[in-house]
C-alpha cells in the first residue's frame, strides 16, 4: 500500500511500474525523490487523491517477469562506487540527455 508519507524514491523501489507515471508529471524520484508524496503534490499542484489512486492501481500490477529486480539490485550493490558512478551515468536519465543532444 501506497500512503501520502511515502516518498516516490520509496515508492519506486517498490514499485517500479509506478515510474512512467510518475515521469509523466516530471516527478524526482531518483535524486531529490526524498520529500513525502503530500508535500510533493501541494508543491506542484496535483490532486492528491486521484493521483494516489493511480500509483495504486500501477503498484497493483503484476511485475513483469522478464525484469529481474532483485537481481538487478543486488549487482548493482556489489558494485564499488566508481563502477556505481559508471553504471548510473550510462544508464540514468538516458532519454533526457538524448532529448538535449537534439
């Protein structure tokens, strides 16, 4: 369950469906993902209630099974901060930087 205290970095740790939603509204909730979903909605304007509704519904999907989370996890933790760096750098906000290379 999905509560207004959350924030989305802890939303989307366990739910990752609810990202291309949250994209949709340009939402952080990578690096500066860590202020509360209420306060998060008040700031930019969102109806809190329709909105929580949504990440309801995306977080009760099923996981796709050809996506290994965990997994993924736990081989980005074994990583040491450099290759961390590394792996978030080619693989963070990669549509974005191809949006402004155009």
């Amino acid at each position: 369950m999905i509560t207004k205290e959350m924030t989305l970095a802890d939303v989307v740790k366990e739910y990752p469906s609810t990202i291309p939603y949250l994209n949709e509204y340009r939402l952080d909730y990578c690096c500066g993902g860590h202020d509360p979903i209420a306060q998060i909605a008040k700031e930019k304007n969102i109806d809190l209630e329709p909105f929580m509704q949504e990440l309801e519904r995306l977080a009760a999907l099923p996981k796709k099974n050809d996506l290994d989370y965990e997994g993924e996890l736990q081989r980005f933790r074994s990583l040491s901060v450099p290759e961390m760096l590394a792996d978030l750098e080619r693989s963070h906000h990669v549509r974005e930087r191809e949006l402004m290379a155009d």
